[in-house]
C-alpha cells in the first residue's frame, strides 16, 4: 500500500485534512468510512461519463443479484479501483 501523496497532491487542503485525521496510509479510518468515502467520490464522477451507465447496466444488475458476500464486493471494488 502507497502513502496517500503517492496518488494525490496533499497540499490540497481537504487532501491534507484527510492525511492528518487519517493517516498518510488511511490507516485510521473505518471499512465503513472507506466505502462511504468511495461511493461519494464516484458519485462525483458519476456525470463525466453519463454513456457508461448505459453500456454496463446489464452487469450491475448480475452483481446486485448475484454478489451476496461483503467480502466479494470488497474484493470486486479493488480490482476496480486498481484498474483506473
């Protein structure tokens, strides 16, 4: 795991208020915090792609059904978020 500045400038304030109260590995925070932050953030960029939702519908729906386990969809969010 890679120090938060390894993916972004913590001199951005929020960047640096997020490092401070969490540690440069977010080792403080919470599984549940880490989600919640995860799905805003997404959310933010959920209207520079309005296409996407369209193309992939189909397999969110599959997941919805399909992938039960916390652990799983866990697993499923890090390979995403590795992949960007």
């Amino acid at each position: 795991m890679k120090p938060i500045g390894y993916y972004v400038d913590t001199k951005i304030p929020v960047v640096g208020e997020i490092e401070q109260r969490y540690g440069s590995m977010l080792q403080k925070i919470s599984q549940g915090e880490k989600i919640y932050l995860a799905f805003h953030l997404c959310g933010n960029l959920e209207d520079s792609h309005p296409d996407a939702r369209y193309r992939i519908e189909n397999i969110c729906e599959q997941i919805d059904e399909h992938l039960s386990e916390e652990s799983d969809v866990i697993g499923l969010l890090k390979a995403l978020v590795n992949s960007l």
